[in-house]
C-alpha cells in the first residue's frame, strides 16, 4: 500500500501545492463534514505544542473523526524508555492517522518507515512543520489572490526561524522576491542564500526595519527575535527594539499588504496593529484549520473531486 | 613484472588483495569488512612505501571475493583503494571504489537531535554531491561532508 505520510512539503510539486490549497478553499466554504466519520486520529506529542495540537484536533472533530492521544511525554512510556518506533507500532493498532510532534529531527520520516498508518508531521524539532507551511500559503494565496510574482518581506529571526526557511523553499515555484529583515545575529544562513540563487530565487537582505524599507512589501512575515538566541546580550538589547512592527509604520504601505505571523507573538507586533485591517496573524491561524483538514483528507486517500462533491450535499 | 613490489608478503593463490589503503584507515577497512569473521588466510601488513601516499597497508584475503556492495562501504574513508582479484596467482581483475548513492549503516550522523542518534536504528544517507563527498542524513535532512564523518 502506498504510503500517503506527509513528512515535508519541501519536494512538493507546483501542482501538488495547488492541489492542497484548493482542497483548504473547500473546507473554508464548509469546514464541518462527514468525511472521517468512524476514523481515529491519534495526536502524539511528544512536546508540548498546544496551538498545534488545537489545530490539528479542531480539524478531525470538524471532519467527524474522533481523537486519541497524548499531550505531555511524561506521562507516556517514552519516558520509561520505550522506543518511538514501539510507541508508533502500538498507536497504529488503533488510529487511522497518526499525527505527531517531536523534539528530535527525522522522527516523523522514520515513524512514516515503521508503520503503515499515514503520519502527519506537527513538527519534527528544527527540521519541517509542514502544516505550518500550508497554511502559510493558503493564507498568501488567499489575501493576494495568487502566490504569482509576490515581494515577501521575513522579519526578525532568520536564523532559527523553522517557518521562514520552509515557506521560502515552498515558494520557489512562484517567482517570489523576498526581501530579508533581520540583526546581523540573526540573519539568514547561507545555506538559504544558497538555495536561492539555485532556485533563482530573487533576495534583498536588509538590517534596517522602517516604513521606507517595506513601502513595496505584499506580505510582511513577523517572527520573534528571542533573547536566548544571542550570544551577545549587549547585542541583543541594542537590537530588540528595532524588529518591531508598529501601526505607524503601515501608514505608506500597499493596500494589498498582509501582515502574517506563526503565533506565538511577545512584543514584535506592537498592540495598536491589530486593529489595522492589514493585520492578518488571528485569520492565519483560522486558516490552519482548513489546511489541517485538507491534510486530514489527503493522506487518507480523499481527492478534492470526492472533497468538492461533498460540499455540495 | 610490477608485482612485485605487492610480494613484500607471501603471494596469494585465490582471494582478493586489497591495497593502497592509506595507513591510518587500515584497520578501519579490517572492521567495515568485518575481516574479524573471516576463517581463510588474511595478512594484514601496514606503513609499507608507497610512491602516491608515503606509507600504505595492504589486506590479502585468500579465498574471499567481495561484492560491490561491501567494497564501496569502503568509499567514505579511502576512496583511492584498489582491489586486486587473484586466481591461480594471476590478477584477474582490478577493481576501484565507487562512491555509492546511498550509505546504510555505515556512517553516523553529526547531529545530535537527529532521531538516529536516539533511537535503535539503521542511519541512511543520501550521497548529494560524490566529488566532494556531501552526504545528506535521510532522517534530519542535515548536511556533512565526507571528512567530518564519524563511521558507527
């Protein structure tokens, strides 16, 4: 049986992407269905990721599955010393989805090669959290009615910054410009440099964050600059003040400009942006939900054709 | 007659001499072979002179052909080995390593928040680029180069 695991979107096709965020538009139109009912989702977090977890358990509940799960590795017998691969053969005699979260890196692909019951990653450490991703760009497409051509503008931590690195890789079949905001600490790796100018991806690096610099942004993409990032903690109190986003600064910028952010945000969008219709990061995280339930359907083998007839029941 | 700097040690009748091993990567080859377990004849001899690296080692095996499978395990730490194939005191064959395109088991990876690193598992690389010896972990997605590697 084929395994339908979604592990990465990094290798994703243009099409393939398409494909997902069409499925996502469907759920929007009608977000509760029928669709797994008598299907058992097991959510196992390994750590805690209460958003996550809310997101992915909203999803099978509003597609009529049940759930099982774990939400503190304390209280599993991983803390005992039982091995993921045992963990994951014992959960496959009960779900029919496991989704999981965990702290070490590649143990969503290794689960995906010991069962055949479809894993859903939520986040395997620093490595890929593609759900993350997906709703990312459901959320471009959405707000800009395309992801054709956009000038994306990644604020604050591009070093460690999980999500930015996945959504400029997902990007790379869109012709993007991307424009990257972030201290010299913090700046984006090489690698990532690298990967553009493979792809031919078009990139500005900038350390300055003012309403000139991001006059021309479609999409401005906030993430938190944390302290226990630096080494440097002079450093870090001269810049922690510069890579926040305040309302003022939207004054000149595009109509069509959309402010996102993964959630959680501490001080880096100032209060007073919430209220702009530019800010977008509450609806973002809605989105999640019809990307989860997109995910939900496809690694069960439910096309957006059968996706499609059902909204119209 | 160029053989005869190889008969330093006693010629072989059937069997495999593996030569041109970097000296500090000889016993190395002895375990990635698992020669340990091998009941033929073996003469290991080591810091013989060699005119491309100084000093070398050389393995004769008698009676052991290997398939290509455990000679490219060998591509990691000495990529320049030369495996000669003897029957009836003649070379045969030569063979060279290959770099494979993929390496199970062999080499462990640098990351320690990678799951084969905390888990009872086989590691799987993926050889990205074979000139310059990059591997890429299956698991982790994390780079290395070939001269950082630490075998398991």
């Amino acid at each position: 049986m084929e395994n339908r695991s979604l592990v990465t979107i990094a290798e994703h096709s243009k099409e393939r992407i398409m494909y997902l965020l069409e499925m996502a538009k469907e759920f929007e139109k009608k977000p509760n269905r029928h669709l797994l009912d008598q299907k058992i989702v097991a959510t196992l977090f390994f750590e805690p990721s209460t958003r996550t977890r809310l997101s992915f358990e909203t999803a099978a509940n509003r597609l009529g599955a049940k759930v099982i799960g774990f939400t503190d590795p304390k209280v599993t017998s991983s803390s005992k010393g039982e091995t993921l691969k045992d963990t994951i053969m014992m959960v496959s005699n009960y779900a029919d989805i496991i989704v999981m979260r965990h702290y070490l890196e590649g143990a969503a692909r290794y689960a995906s090669e010991v069962t055949r019951v479809p894993i859903v990653n939520a986040g395997d450490g620093a490595n890929q959290h593609p759900s993350q991703t997906m709703l990312d760009l459901y959320s471009i497409y959405k707000t800009q009615g395309t992801l054709e051509n956009l000038n994306i503008y990644l604020v604050g931590d591009l070093k460690y910054g999980r999500t930015v690195h996945s959504l400029l890789m997902a990007m790379r079949h869109f012709n993007p410009t991307f424009h990257f905001i972030a201290p010299d600490e913090l700046k984006m790796p090489e690698e990532y440099k690298l990967y553009c100018k493979q792809h031919n991806i078009k990139y500005i690096e900038h350390t300055d964050f003012t309403s000139e610099t991001i006059a021309d942004a479609d999409i401005l993409y906030m993430t938190r600059v944390q302290r226990e990032r630096f080494t440097d903690l002079m450093e870090y109190e001269r810049v922690k003040d510069v890579y926040i986003l305040r309302n003022k600064m939207l004054e000149h910028t595009r109509p069509n400009l959309k402010i996102l952010h993964p959630l959680p945000r501490v001080n880096e969008i100032a209060y007073d942006v919430d209220d702009n219709e530019k800010a977008y990061y509450f609806q973002q995280a809605q989105n999640g939900l019809y990307a989860r339930e997109a995910i939900l359907c496809d690694v069960l083998g439910i096309t957006l054709d059968e996706v499609k007839a059902d909204t119209l029941k | 007659m160029s053989d005869k700097k190889e008969l330093q040690v006693a010629a072989l009748e059937n069997g495999t001499v593996i030569d041109h091993i970097p000296s500090d990567k000889l016993f190395t080859v002895v375990s990635l072979l698992n020669l340990q377990k091998i009941n033929t004849n073996i003469t290991i001899g080591n810091n013989f002179e060699s005119k491309k690296l100084g000093k070398k080692g050389i393995i004769k095996i008698a009676d052991k052909f290997f398939t290509p499978d455990e000679i490219n395990r060998l591509s990691v730490i000495a990529p320049n080995i030369r495996l000669n194939i003897i029957r009836n005191y003649e070379v045969v064959e030569k063979k060279q390593v290959v770099m494979p395109d993929e390496l199970k088991g062999i080499v462990k990876c640098n990351n320690p928040k990678c799951i084969t690193n905390n888990e009872p598992m086989t590691t799987w690389f993926h050889v990205i680029d074979k000139e310059k010896g990059v591997l890429k972990c299956h698991y982790c997605e994390k780079e290395q180069q070939k001269d950082n590697i630490k075998l398991i």
